[in-house]
C-alpha cells in the first residue's frame, strides 16, 4: 500500500514460515544426521518479533494481499465479487469468468487465488495478535498495531465466509503441519469471531490517522464492520446501534457529486470511511503479495469494461438495473445521476474512454448496457496506456452513503420505519436530488425501498451477491431469471452457486476439509 506503507518491502520473515510448511512433508524421509544441520541464511521466527519496527512491518504485511491481483488488486475487485451479482452479465470466458456464469470447478485457479490471499490476512493477523503484545514498545502504539491487526482478521473472515460459507478458524499462528489439519468451523462460530476481532479493534482503533497514514483501519471502518456483521446475521438492534454511532459521530459526509467516489481524483474523500490504496504500477509483477515488485494498481477494470475496450471478457449490465434507474426521475425531472456514473448506455453525448458511444460500439453493442462505474475515461482503452496495474482509483470498502442504507435496512426490521429510518435513505436520495421517499410506507414497502436504494447507490460495487445471500433469495432470483445470465447460459444450481468450491489442493491436503454443497473433484 502506499503512504505508510510503501516503505516496506515484504521481508524474509514472511517467507520462512511458508517455506518451512512446504517441506515438512519432505522431512519424513531424512534421518537425524540429515536433519542435524544449519542454514547460516535462514531466519528463524523467534528472531523476529523483538521490536516495535518488527511489529510494524509484520502488521504492514498483513495489507499486502489486499491490492494484489489475486485479491482486490483484480480477483476479488470483479472477477469473484462483482460479477457474481444479478446486477450484471458476464460473458463466458473460460479460466477466468467461470465464478460468474456459475461453471467454476473446485480447480478453479481465480476462486484459489482469492481463497488463499483471504488466508494469507488471517494467518498473518494471527502472526501480529499472537507476537506483538510480549513486545516491550510503545503502549498507544501497540494498542493500534493489535487495533489494525483484529480489523484485518475480521475483514478477511467476513469474506472468507459470506464466499465460501463453511471455513477453519484458525486463531494461533501456525507452527507444525499438524496445526493446519483442522475442520471447518460452524459459521455462528465464525460470525462469532468476526464481531470479536471487530469489538477488539473498535476498541483499539483512532478515529482520524494522518495524511501519510491514510489506508489503516480506522474506528469508523472497525464500527462498520461490526455494524455489518450484526445485519448480515439479522442482529438489527445491534447493527443499527453500530451504524447510528458512525452518522451521530459526523466523521464523515456524503461528497456533493456521487461520481468522485469512483474516480481517482476522488480518492479518500469526505465520504469515504475506508478505502484501498491502490498504486500505479504498470511494470509489476504478476503474482501474490509475496511476490517481489508486485502488481498493486486496480487491474480489474479490463474485467468489467465494454467489449471494444478490454482483452477480457468482460460483462454487460442487465435490463433491469437500467429500468430501475429510469422509473423515478428527479425533482426536476432528469435522470437520476447515478445512473450515468454506474451505467454507459446510448443517450445523446455518451462517451466510452476517448470515443463518442454511438460510433465506438458496434452492432448489437450499441444497444447493450455497460459498466461506467470505475472506468478511467482518462485512458483509451481499459488496458492503454500502461496495461495492468496503471489505474490508480482506489477502490472504496466502506462509504458513508452504504453505512446510511444498512442504518435504513437495519433500523426498519427492529422497530418499523421510523423517523431515523426515513431519514438515512433520504440523506442518500436528496444527494442524488431524488424525491423522497414516500411518507408512511409500512415495513414491507420500506424494506422494497431499502433494497432498491442500494442497487441504485451501489451497483456494479461488489455487494449485490453479498445482499442476495443475505436476504434468502439469490436462488430465487436467478432461477427465476434465467436472462440474468444471457450473455453465457449460465445455470445457477440451489444449493450450490451460493457459495464457492473449497480449493481442491486444499481439500486434497486436509483430510478434515469437506466440499461445498454441489461441487465434485
């Protein structure tokens, strides 16, 4: 990550553990005298963690997979989050989209890559929470270093199980191979613990960070999180709680124009309450976080732009997403302007990269909807200049206008849509110069109105699969909808497309691992 982080490199301590997990198995046959050697270069583990510089550079290390290609640097930025949504429509492309058009297998090399950078936080998490507090250093200091450390662990769970839906916990770092060979855990245990390592972190966390230290973990991004676990797990009273502390603290505001939240000129702005710190980095690496010079600028934008201006095979939006945007218009009768940083589609004026919209898409394109939202129409192309790796418009986590609907969300399932709950979506809706919405709706109608409100604000963000699992109806809507899934015959399979396969390496090495529902070797 840039800022604070830039200054560090991924030292060695980060590879010696993997390494000496790697060839255990291969000690089994070597006898004593083999054995009874030293490696004058090797560092062992118990050489590090004896300074507060040990301790920064070990948390440092637990963001490293955040912006790399396996993680949100491109896998997790689109190809195993956004296009997973009902709100968009891949077009197949064998290896790389098979997540989306639901024919990914359990050697799916994309959902492995997003499967082990997720573990990658965890296991160095548990590295900074187990080692850091025998430190002898500063006291503030150690108490944010453990702050960002349970956030870190907290995030990389919540995903590892809304995605893969039955995982290991795994608290303590890893010493022997043996440690690795564990069940998977009951999710009420791992939600469990997320709310724990999010409560640890609230508690550790400052409110602000200074300009260089932008990107770390904040309160308001270990509060969200909470607040976040408790809706997904239908504690509203909680969540609500959560929520209502970030709006009452006024931290943070929703930006006067909703575009900036997606342009790089826009980055860490007022409305943002965490965001990854992408940097340009064009001539990087291909390859994990430990990877040397690695790939750290947003590299998932070839995966969502229009067909034309992409490599990739990329994904159209779908019709009714277009169709909501267009029902209600705003106060002064024009389209709601979300519509026009979340969508490109052929209305007077319309530009794709450098090229008017009408003469840069051919044939039946033209009549198709696509992505705008995280475009850089500074470039030509999603790939030109600098290919993978140049665009450097972070990629935000948490903003203060998704705090407000879950607030809405959550607010309205524990008491009715009162006047809190009226409020929050207003807030979003008057940014937007949207009418308001319609006084006195019962629960039901409040929550149809919640639920459209996030698609209108967060489409094309990454959560729309999140929100269907949630809610019990993402096998509904995609049996129910068989278009959804037009542009590749994808068929979505009850029971099985909600959640992805568990590795099979992984599977293969841990006898204790189960499969998800539905997927063979």
């Amino acid at each position: 990550m840039k800022n604070a982080f830039s200054k560090y490199g991924l030292p060695g301590y980060l590879v010696f553990p993997l390494c000496l997990l790697v060839f255990l198995p291969l000690l089994q046959n070597c006898n004593r005298k083999d054995l009874d050697l030293t490696n004058p270069n090797a560092l062992p583990v118990t050489a590090f963690w004896k300074t507060a510089d040990d301790a920064e550079k070990g948390l440092v290390a637990c963001y490293g997979p955040l912006t790399s290609i396996q993680g949100w640097g491109r896998m997790l930025g689109a190809v195993l989050t956004i296009q997973r949504g009902d709100d968009v429509n891949p077009f197949p492309s064998t290896g790389v989209q098979d997540v989306g058009t639901f024919l990914a297998v359990t050697t799916d090399g994309r959902v492995a890559e997003g499967w082990g950078e997720l573990n990658a936080i965890v296991a160095r998490a548990n590295a900074v929470i187990f080692n850091v507090p025998n430190i002898t250093m500063d006291a503030a200091e150690k108490t944010r270093i453990l702050g960002e450390a349970y956030f870190m662990r907290g995030l990389a769970r919540f995903y590892l199980l809304n995605m893969w839906g039955n995982i290991p916990l795994i608290n303590k770092p890893i010493e022997v191979i043996n440690d690795l060979f564990v069940e998977q855990s009951p999710p009420a245990d791992v939600w469990a613990s997320i709310v724990s390592d999010c409560k640890d972190a609230q508690s550790r966390l400052p409110e602000t960070v200074a300009a260089k230290d932008i990107g770390r973990a904040t309160w308001g991004a270990a509060t969200a999180l909470l607040g976040k676990s408790y809706l997904f797990t239908k504690d509203w009273a909680n969540a609500a709680t959560e929520f209502k502390k970030i709006i009452d603290k006024r931290l943070y505001s929703l930006t006067p124009n909703y575009q900036d939240n997606f342009l790089e000129s826009g980055n860490n702005n007022a409305e943002s309450i965490w965001e990854l710190q992408y940097q340009s980095t064009p001539t990087g690496n291909w390859g994990t976080s430990g990877t040397a010079n690695p790939i750290r600028g947003q590299a998932w934008e070839p995966d969502i732009a229009p067909v034309g201006y992409t490599s990739q095979g990329t994904t159209t939006v779908n019709q009714w997403v277009f169709d909501l945007f267009m029902k209600d218009k705003t106060n002064d009768g024009k389209i709601d302007p979300r519509a026009y940083a979340t969508l490109l589609w052929n209305y007077p004026g319309a530009k794709v990269y450098q090229d008017n919209f009408a003469t840069g898409m051919n044939g039946d394109n033209i009549n198709k909807i696509w992505v705008r939202k995280y475009l850089n129409f500074d470039r030509t192309s999603s790939l030109t200049p600098g290919s993978w790796g140049y665009a450097n418009n972070n990629r935000r986590m948490i903003r203060l206008a998704d705090v407000l609907l879950m607030y809405a969300e959550a607010e309205n399932e524990a008491t009715g849509p009162d006047a809190n709950a009226y409020a929050a979506i207003d807030s979003v809706r008057r940014r937007a110069n949207m009418p308001l919405i319609t006084p006195g709706l019962s629960q039901d109608a409040f929550r149809t109105a919640v639920r459209n409100e996030r698609v209108l604000e967060l489409a094309v963000e990454g959560d729309r699969a999140f929100d269907l699992l949630r809610w019990g109806i993402m096998a509904d809507v995609f049996t129910a909808h068989p278009e959804y899934r037009s542009n590749s015959g994808g068929l979505f399979i009850k029971g099985k497309h909600e959640y992805l396969p568990i590795p099979q390496n992984d599977i293969d090495a841990n006898p204790k691992l189960k499969q998800n529902n539905g997927y063979k070797p």
